[in-house]
C-alpha cells in the first residue's frame, strides 16, 4: 500500500486492497472530497484514531475534528460506518464494468 494517507484503501485482511489504485482515485473523486479530507478519510479507513490522524497530518485535534464533521455534513453521513457506506455505494454505482470479485453474488 502506497504512504500516502491520500492513496489509502480498505485492507482485506491481509489479502490485498479491496480498491485498486485506479478505482481508489475514482471513487474519491466521485465524492467531491478536498486533498485534505482524502487524507482523512484514507486515514480513518486504515483504522487511525482522531489523535493519531491529527499527529500524522500535523493538524489540531480541534481542526481534525472540524475536518471530520465537514466530511460527514459533505456525504450526509452521521459516523465514520456512514463513510464507509458511501465509499461503497459510489464504487457500486460507478462500477459497470469492475471484475467480477466486485460484485455482489447473485442469490
């Protein structure tokens, strides 16, 4: 996985990314997400906590926090499983010609 808190993707336990570098970048954009609220959000799905994103960045705690509320007024979310939700439903929709692993099992 890249350094760049910007380029993080969902890990799938150990297994690779759930998001290829390509599709990563699709769906960030789709979202309308600033640079910096990428690296947040990279960071949060990577599992850091709020002291620990903010150290990383060089930020307050205070602003992280701004940052973090920002981003789920932005995606009309109440919580970080909101943005993971998000994350998902836009990959889905933006995801007509994805490889089969992507894509739900028909029942």
């Amino acid at each position: 996985m890249n350094d760049d808190p910007a380029s993080a993707r969902v890990a799938d336990n150990g297994n690779g990314d759930i998001f290829s570098d390509e599709e990563w970048a699709q769906v960030l954009e789709t979202l309308g997400l600033t640079p910096q609220q990428r690296r947040i959000v990279g960071l949060l799905l990577e599992g850091e906590g709020d002291k620990e994103i903010a150290r990383k960045l060089g930020i307050a705690f205070s602003t992280l926090r701004t940052h973090i509320n920002r981003i789920f007024e932005h995606l009309g979310v109440h919580d970080r499983a909101g943005i993971v939700r998000q994350l998902f439903a836009e990959f889905r929709r933006g995801c007509g010609d994805c490889p089969r692993r992507h894509r739900r099992p028909r029942q």
